[in-house]
C-alpha cells in the first residue's frame, strides 16, 4: 500500500527547516512586542500578500508533505537538486535570523514605522537593503529543490516574486518620506537583494 504521507527526508528537512523558521519569527516578535508604531501604510492588499506567503510558504508545503492531497503535481528530483536545496535553506535561514536581529525594533511585518524609528544600515543591511526578503527568496528556492511537487514546491517563489515587486516600492517610498537624504545615500551605495559591486559600502 503507497504511504498515505510524503516523508521522504528531503521533505522531513525542510519542515523542520520551517520549524526553525517558525521559532526565529516568533522569538523577534516577543522582543518587539509593546513597540509603538507611529506610520502604519499596511493596507488590505499587503496584508493579502502576507497571507500569500504563508499559505505559499507553510500551508501547501505540510498539506503536501502530510497527506497525498497534492500528488498529482509529483515529479522527481535528483540528489544535487536537493543537495543545492538544503544549501539554499541553510543559508536562508542564516539570513533570516541575521536580518531581524540587526534590524531589532525596527521591524515589523506590515508597512510600519515605530516611534523613533532608526534606519539601520550595518550588519546584513550594510550591502542590500532587503535581507529578509532576500532569506525569503532563498527559502523559496530550497522548498522548490526539496518539494517534488509542482504546486507544493514552487507557490512560495511565486508569492514570494509578488510580494517584493509589489511592497518594496512601497516601502521605499516610506523610507524615503522618513528619512530623506539619509536612505537616499544609503540606496546609491547598496543594492535590493543582491550587492552593489564596486561601489563603497558600511555605515
Ligand atoms: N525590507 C527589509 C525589512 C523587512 S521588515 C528586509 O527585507 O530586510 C519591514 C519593515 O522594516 C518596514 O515596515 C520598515 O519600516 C522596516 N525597514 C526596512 N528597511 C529598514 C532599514 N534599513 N532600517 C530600518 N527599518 C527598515
């Protein structure tokens, strides 16, 4: 009888990967907790895309790894796609803990300015100013070398491609509204998600 289940140990990583994840976001959000907020630009729509992400990112992978609901969408993968796949998670996760631990009261997870916000540009900020968005696309790549699942493995990436495109303008606008000639140097000397080259980068 085929297993009613998915738990190759590909898939059982990235879970626990998630896990990980899951306890990174949770152990900021407690130390953030209480935080004023003096801007709030999170609309309807950004918190739709936050929804995308999480059903992307958590929702469809478990439905596929814990039952046989996605099957359909089932192909193989080669070891070296998954090899590249635990690399990308590891790395992602890195990021992802990096990021909220430099960026410490200054984040949050809609569009959100605190009171006496700070602009921080050390740390993983030093050379783009999208880390965590950066560790997200990362994320996204490992769950699509280690998912073989069509729907399981790539709905992340695409939620993921809508939220930067769609939120990063936005957010920049906001930076820039708060802190003007400031961000603006900060974004001639660094790059979104990937580094500048050969341009002077740090504080
Ligand atoms: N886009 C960043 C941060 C995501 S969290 C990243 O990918 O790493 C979103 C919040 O971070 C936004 O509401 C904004 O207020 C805040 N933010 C983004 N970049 C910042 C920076 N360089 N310094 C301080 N706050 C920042």
């Amino acid at each position: 009888m085929p297993s009613p289940m998915n738990l190759q140990a590909p898939n059982l990583l990235f879970m626990v990967g998630i896990a990980v994840y899951l306890g990174i976001r949770n152990y900021f959000q407690h130390r953030v907790r209480g935080r004023k907020t003096s801007i709030n630009e999170s609309s309807a729509g950004d918190k739709l895309l936050i929804v995308l992400v999480v059903v992307g990112q958590i929702v469809l992978p478990a439905q596929y790894v814990f039952s046989r609901w996605l099957n359909a969408g089932n192909y193989l993968l080669p070891m070296v796609v998954n090899v590249l796949g635990a690399l990308c998670l590891f790395v992602g996760l890195w990021l992802f803990w990096r990021s909220h631990a430099d960026l410490g009261p200054s984040w949050s997870v809609t569009l959100e300015m605190r009171e006496s916000h700070v602009l921080v540009t050390r740390g993983v900020y030093s050379r783009i100013r999208h880390p965590m968005y950066a560790s997200f696309f990362l994320m996204s790549m490992a769950q699509g070398f280690l998912l073989a699942n069509w729907i399981a493995g790539w709905a992340a990436l695409v939620a993921v491609i809508l939220l930067y495109t769609v939120r990063v303008p936005q957010e920049e606008a906001m930076l820039l509204r708060s802190f003007g000639p400031q961000y603006e140097a900060y974004m001639r000397r660094t790059g979104g998600v990937v580094p500048r080259i050969g341009r002077a980068h740090g504080t």
